[in-house]
C-alpha cells in the first residue's frame, strides 16, 4: 500500500511527458522504523529524484501527525507515540504554494482535528523543503556561506 501512496505522490511532481518511453525506478529500503516511515520515505524519495536530476514541477515533502487519545497532536511521532495514537495523518506539499498533494490517515479523529492537524504539517513543510535547500547547497555549491557569499572572497 504505501509503495503506492509514494508513487501517486511522487508523479503528482514529476514531468515525466518529457521522457516518453522512460522508465524511472526508485527503490526505497527500511533500515530503521523508529515512526514516521511513510513520510520519511516519500521525502527521501524525493530528495533522490532531485539529487537524480529527474525534472520535476514542484518538490514534495510529508509529515506525520499523530492524535493522541487525549486530543494531543505530536507531529513527527516515534513509533510508541504512533502505536498509542487515536489517529495518525500523512500529509504531503507541493513547494510553490505550499498546497495539499496527498494525504494518508488512519484511526478516528474529528473534522477540527483533521484541520489542526493539516495546518500544523503545513508548517512543518517549510523545514522540509529549507533542509532539501540547505542539503543541495552544501551538496552542489560547498564554496557557499550560508549567507549566499562566496568563501572566496
């Protein structure tokens, strides 16, 4: 199930009209499940697919929620907080607008919990797609300072 939930999100960014007759093949592997596995490999997914140079529109990136049985909302939860949860939510943005791309939940949770919990992973997005900025930068372009500067100067 979740290979597919990568997929469709993954397609929903890429432009893959430009390589007609091309295959892209990515493979994700679980070392470690400590929560979050989902999300996790949905951004790993596409921080390949931009290390790879695959075109694409937007970049994507997810984050899990989890409700907890008082009400809670614990984003990024560990695999205990994800067990115990009433619910757990997986969202995925697109970066320019910062808009929905898929969505994966499980367990109960209300209408107003669903949006506390789409608005918090919003947020969170932003520092998914600054480290995807920072992590590229310091991969392709290592004579910068964070400021923008060159070290050679």
């Amino acid at each position: 199930m979740s290979e597919k939930v990568i997929r469709s999100t993954l397609e929903t960014a890429m432009l893959t009209a430009l390589h007609p007759r091309s295959c892209i093949s990515l493979t994700c592997q679980e070392f470690h499940n400590n929560g979050g596995l989902l999300a996790c490999a949905i951004n790993a997914a596409c921080l390949a697919a931009i290390d790879a140079a695959v075109s694409m529109k937007c970049h994507i990136a997810a984050v899990t929620a989890a409700i907890t049985n008082t009400g809670i909302i614990v984003l990024d939860p560990d695999g205990q907080q994800e067990q115990e949860a009433r619910a757990v939510c997986i969202f995925s943005f697109e970066s320019q607008e910062s808009k929905l791309v898929s969505t994966y939940t499980s367990g109960q949770f209300s209408k107003e919990e669903f949006q506390r919990c789409l608005a918090l992973c919003q947020a969170a997005a932003g520092d998914i797609f600054a480290f995807y900025q920072d992590a590229l930068q310091k991969r392709y372009c290592p004579s910068l300072t964070a400021d923008g500067e060159s070290d050679d100067d």
